[in-house]
C-alpha cells in the first residue's frame, strides 16, 4: 500500500518541486475548513490568492494543473455553481474564439514576422532606438490587433532569434522536440553570450508587452472590455478613440519617455546590448537564407504580406468577430501556400490551447467572486462618494482590482454599475462617459503590474519564449514595475484633470 501511496504522491504535479506539491495538497484540504468556520466570503478571498500563487509558481509548474484543481474544489465546496461558470465562458467566448482561431493565424506568419523583425534588428544597431520601435509597433499593432495576438507575434520574433543562434552555435539540426539544452552544447563564452543574448530579448519582449498595453487602451478592438464598454456606450471606432485620447495619449507619451529613460540607465534589468557573436550569427544567417530563397518562398512571404494587410484590415473595420477573421486567416494562408496536411496545421494550436484551458479555469474563480459578491463592497462605496472624485476613485478600485484579478470582469461590473446609475437618472451623460472613460483606462493601464491582470502578460509567461529568456513571474513583475508607476500615476493624473 505504502508504495502505492508513494507513486501517487511522485505522479502528482510530474516534477514539480516536493514543496510545490505540499503547497497545492495543503491549499487543498485548509479550503473547506475555512469555508465551515469562517464562511464563503473567506473561502473565496483565500482561493484568489491560492490561485495567484499558482500563477507566481508557472515556471515550476503550468498553472492549468494546480489551478484546475483549486478550480474543481471551488465547485464542489459550492463556492461556486457549474451554470455560473458556463454563463462566464459563454459571455467570454469572443477572448476563447480569439486564442484558439487568431493566435494559431499568427502561427502560419512566422515567416514574414520573422523576416521584418529580423530586418528591424540588424537595421536598427542603437539599442534605445531598437526598444522604443518595439514598443511603439507593440502599441500601434494592438491599437488594431487584440493585445494577444500582438503578444503571439513578439513570442514567435523572439523564440525565432534564439532558435538561429542555438542551431548555429549547437550545430544542432534536429527536431525540436529532441533538442538538448542549448548549455549542454556551449563553451563558456557562449554561456556568457547566450545569458546577455536572454537579457537582449527579454528586454525587447517586455518593451514590447507593455506598448501592447499602451495600444490597447486606445481603440475599441485593442482589449476585449473595451468593446464591451463601446457597446454600452453606443461608441464606433472612431468615436471610442476621441473620448479615450484624452488619457491614452499623454499615457502613451509618458510610456515611451519611459522606455528611454530605462534603456539609457540600464534600471530594472533593462539597457542589455546584443552581444557582437550573436548579431553576426543572425546577420550571416539572414543573408545566407536569403540567397538561397526562390519564387516559392517569396511567393509565401508575399502572400503573408497580403493576408496581414486584410487581418489589419478586417480588425480595424470590424467585419467579424476577432476570432472568425483569426480562422479565415488560416484558411487563407494554408491554403495560399499548400499546407494540406492535418498534422501541419495542428501544429499552429499546440501554442494556444493550453492556455485557452487556463483561461477558462481562471473564469471558474471569476465565477467565484461573482457568486459570492467579493467585489461588491468597493463598488458600492466608490458608487457612494461624491461626484465630482468618482473617476478618480473608479481609475484607482479598477486597477487595484485588475491587477490580481481578470480586468474583462472587472470592466464588467464596474461598467454595469455605472449604466444603471445612468438609466435610473442618478448621474447625468456627461458624467456616465467619464466614469466610462475611467474604467476603462483604470482595468488596462495599472493591470501592467502583475500577469494576473494582464493576459497578455500571462500569455507571454506561459508561452515557449518564457523559459528560454528565463523570464519567470517574478522577474516579470520587477521589470513591469517602472512601467506600472508611470502610467498609473499619468492615468491618473489624466483623469483627474483632463477628463
């Protein structure tokens, strides 16, 4: 029995640390004596913070695991109730349709993502320069694109640099699956290249991240919640993006003065220069693919082109649902360059749906704090105040929300509040778009802080490129910090005096 028991306990969470696996068993069992002595309400703020643990933890172990599990208790403790959940994941099937459709299109534009940031890098030698492009095309892209799928196009840049240089330097032609660690293969020149080459990308990464959430403010397409407060404040694109600029533009130019200011001092980890090596590895490299490119392979880069200018297209002037125009792009390019096989194109969804799964178990705790009303006391007591500090007091409860939970459903009931303060004649049109306006810059602009309010943070922490930069939850947080200062306080300050 003894070895039976042992077994179990070694297969739980694969190979994850011994502490790890106490800490999730004990998170486990400590929930329902919580729930019996002090009641759902402390239940509930306790599995927030279990699951946000996980979450700090995803390098040791992906949080779809522990997380689901929190997840399942949550149901059974009656936390929360299956119908609840089903309504949170259909009300956010739109973000669902757009991981599993939009980031596998991206997949199938590696090649031209490649070739441009790949010419934006060899082009562009000044490091400052290099990082304020990435966060300024970061903020354009997702001004048009959802933040995700921006983040999907800087994961695959990234992962794309290093796989040159570990196949140059390794010598290593194998299928990626049955690669060796790159510093299995290295002299220790190359180790000290390779970890300056990690700091490089994960700097451009972590620019670029944070300009998708620059972007992403602006535009009714740039973040899930704000189309849902487009929608219940009868705003079109254009519209949306004049009474947003007001905040979104001094935030942006506050947000790139940041990106020079840490690429010019080097704080925060940031100002890590391409080792020389390694920009010739990738220059040779460049050039060496490029002459060995026929009409085939320009023929495929130019289709991609075409297939990028519709998606920008199509987002832009919303012909459909994100998701579905993410679908046509695959279609469109599978079969534009002949790529019939099955497995070919399963490939593209090995990326995305693992975290598709964890994004509905995080729904599952979104579902709890609806159910057991967590949130309803901050609200009610900024609804309570007066008028004239309430976008205030809304830009600060919603980004001190966003930040440890998902700002869709914060947007979510914060915007619901307000539009039946409206419809009841307890705040006048004038006042309801600001308060607009506030929630909506409030869940996008303070959620840099932590990958819990930001899911393209979270995405790029669980995405392939994360391990390889070594970028883990915590790293991610402190090189987010200066940025999360910033447009915190300029949101702020923007709101207070300018809206």
């Amino acid at each position: 029995m003894r070895p039976l028991l042992q077994a179990y306990y070694s297969n739980f969470l694969g190979n994850s640390p011994s502490w790890y696996k106490q800490a999730i068993l004990c998170f486990l069992l400590v929930n329902p004596i919580v729930l019996m002595i002090f009641g759902p309400v402390a239940a509930g703020w306790l599995l927030i913070f279990e699951f946000i643990f996980t979450l700090s933890m995803a390098l040791k172990c992906y949080p779809l695991l522990p997380g689901g599990l929190l997840a399942i208790e949550s149901v059974l403790l009656h936390l929360t109730e299956p119908s609840s959940l089903y309504h949170e994941v259909s009300s956010n099937l739109p973000v669902i349709l757009l991981l599993m459709f939009m980031v596998a299109g991206i997949y199938f534009m590696k090649g031209m993502l490649l070739y441009v940031f790949t010419k934006l890098l060899l082009n562009v030698r000044n490091k400052t320069a290099l990082s304020l492009l990435f966060a300024l095309m970061g903020a354009v892209l997702s001004a048009f694109l959802d933040a995700l799928t921006v983040t999907a196009v800087l994961i695959s840049a990234a992962v794309g640099f290093y796989s040159i240089y570990h196949r140059v330097v390794s010598g290593s032609h194998k299928d990626a699956d049955h690669d060796h660690s790159v510093d299995d293969h290295l002299h220790e020149n190359h180790r000290i290249e390779l970890d300056k080459f990690r700091a490089f990308l994960r700097n451009l990464l972590m620019h670029g991240a944070v300009g998708t959430a620059l972007g992403g403010v602006c535009t009714l397409v740039g973040e899930p919640q704000n189309l849902l407060i487009g929608e219940k404040m009868g705003w079109h694109f254009v519209e949306f993006f004049v009474h947003m600029a007001p905040v979104s533009m001094p935030v942006l130019a506050c947000g790139l003065l940041t990106t020079i200011l840490l690429e010019r001092t080097g704080w925060f980890g940031y100002g890590a220069q391409i080792p020389e090596p390694v920009f010739n590895i990738l220059k040779d490299f460049d050039r060496e693919a490029q002459s060995q490119w026929g009409s085939k392979e320009r023929a495929e880069l130019y289709t991609q082109f075409a297939v990028a200018i519709f998606l920008i297209l199509a987002l832009a002037l919303h012909l459909a649902e994100v998701g579905i125009i993410g679908l046509t792009v695959i279609v469109l390019l599978t079969s534009m360059n002949g790529i019939t096989e099955e497995h070919r194109i399963g490939r593209a969804f090995e990326e995305a749906l693992p975290f598709t799964a964890l994004l509905v178990v995080f729904f599952t705790i979104v579902s709890v704090i609806h159910d057991q009303h967590l949130f309803t006391p901050v609200i009610e007591w900024v609804l309570h105040m007066d008028l004239r500090n309430q976008p205030a007091m809304f830009f600060v409860a919603n980004g001190l929300l966003s930040a440890i939970s998902d700002n869709v459903f914060v947007a979510t009931v914060y915007i619901n509040e307000v539009t039946d303060a409206f419809r009841s004649g307890r705040i006048s049109r004038e006042h309801f778009e600001s308060l607009a306006i506030a929630i909506n810059t409030g869940t996008n602009l303070p959620s840099v802080a932590t990958p819990n309010g930001q899911a393209a943070f979270l995405f790029l922490l669980t995405s392939a490129a994360a391990p390889l930069v070594r970028l883990s939850y915590m790293r991610m947080v402190y090189m987010a910090l200066p940025y999360t200062i910033v447009l915190s306080v300029s949101g702020l300050l923007a709101v207070l005096f300018l809206v």
